[in-house]
C-alpha cells in the first residue's frame, strides 16, 4: 500500500478547522454540563425525595441509553414538539445533557466521601444543611472531584464525534469529507486519531498541572 503524503499534507489544516469545532462544542458541553450537573448532584445531596428521585431518574436514564440516541432525541425528536436546534446547538445541548449526569454522580460520591462526622458536627452548632454543603463539605471534596471531571472533559472531546451524524462540521465530520472527495480513509482516519491523541494528552497534561496547584484543606 502506497500512503499518499499529499493528501495528508494538505488535509492538515482542513483538519484543523474541525478540531476549532471540536474544542469550541466540547468547551460549551463542559460549561452547560458542569453547570446541570452540579445543581443535579446537589440535588441528590437534597432533604426532599422528589428532588433525589427525580436526579435518580434523570441520571439512570442518561446512563441507560447510548449518548448518539440522546443526540437523535434531541436533534429529530425535538422538533416534533415544537423544540427545534440547528446542528452546533443540538450538539452542545445533547452533549451537556449526557455531561449533566456523570458529573452529577461525581459531585454526589465527592460529597459523600467526605466523612460523616464533620457533617454531625457542624448540625451540633447549629449549621443548616445547605451551610454544611457550602462551607464544609464541597470546599473539601473539590480536590477529588478533579479527576473524573477531567475524565469527563476527554469523554467529551471523544464522544463529539458522534455529531458527524447530525452533520456538525467537527474534527471527524472533516474527515469524512476529506475521503468522499479522495478516497484516502487509511490516510485521513489515521490522521484523525492523532489529532485525537494530541487533543486528549493536552487536556490531561492540563488536568495534572491544576490539581498540582490546587490548595490543600
């Protein structure tokens, strides 16, 4: 097999243009998602069943199905409520959605890892319990929350190449039209996961710097 160099010298900076995309989709899912999934988290933390019952809902069920379902939901079904998104936003809304539910269930295990009697004694002088999650109990659990956090935020670089389907003109959607024009996939897919591997060793490498210069409590 003869590698055509050509082709992958002048897709490089085509790719790039998706990996602007890439990263653009990725970082609004993660702000949306942090966002959800720490009020969701709190949620299941809350004094009322119906609030716990429905973050158990909501995470069971965005755990239960498979994230390009949840992008066809969004996308096809929507609309047929009248809700309607053009491809970038219903990428960015399905993404966060799916984001929502794992950082949710890391706030919550973060929250419950810390022990249980600073909580006893904190309601022993009299703290409420929104107080205790505020002032003793997340600034603490923070720290651990950073890595699955992060995890998330690589997930979610991965998991954005499913919107070529709904036609986001992402890292892989790039690709894709790249080949129908060469007929190059060995080429442009390895490419591709290079691409990939750079993007995710950055934000890992990024990950370990901010938990080194986080404070300790």
């Amino acid at each position: 097999m003869t590698i055509d160099w050509d082709i992958i010298l002048e897709s490089i900076p085509l790719l790039a243009e998706g990996v602007i995309v890439t990263l653009q989709v990725s970082s609004l899912s993660a702000v949306l998602g942090l966002a959800l999934g720490v009020m969701l988290g709190l949620g299941a933390l809350s004094r009322s069943p119906v609030i716990r019952w429905f973050v158990a809902a909501y995470v069971d069920f965005i755990r239960g199905t498979p994230l390009l379902i949840q992008i066809f939901l969004v996308f096809f079904a929507l609309p047929m409520v009248g809700i309607r998104f053009d491809e970038f936003a219903a990428g960015v809304v399905a993404l966060s959605l799916n984001a929502a539910a794992f950082v949710a269930e890391v706030v919550r295990g973060g929250v419950g890892s810390i022990e249980r009697g600073q909580s006893e004694a904190a309601k022993a002088i009299g703290m409420r319990h929104r107080q205790i999650l505020v002032y003793i109990l997340l600034p603490q659990a923070y720290r651990q929350m950073i890595p699955p956090l992060t995890n998330e935020l690589i997930s979610l670089v991965k998991n954005s190449s499913l919107l070529s389907v709904i036609s986001v003109y992402e890292l892989t959607r790039a690709g894709q039209a790249i080949i129908s024009v060469h007929f190059v996939p060995f080429e442009i897919y390895t490419l591709l996961a290079l691409y990939y591997y750079v993007l995710i060793k950055a934000l890992s490498w990024l990950s370990v710097q901010l938990e080194r210069r986080l404070p300790t409590w």
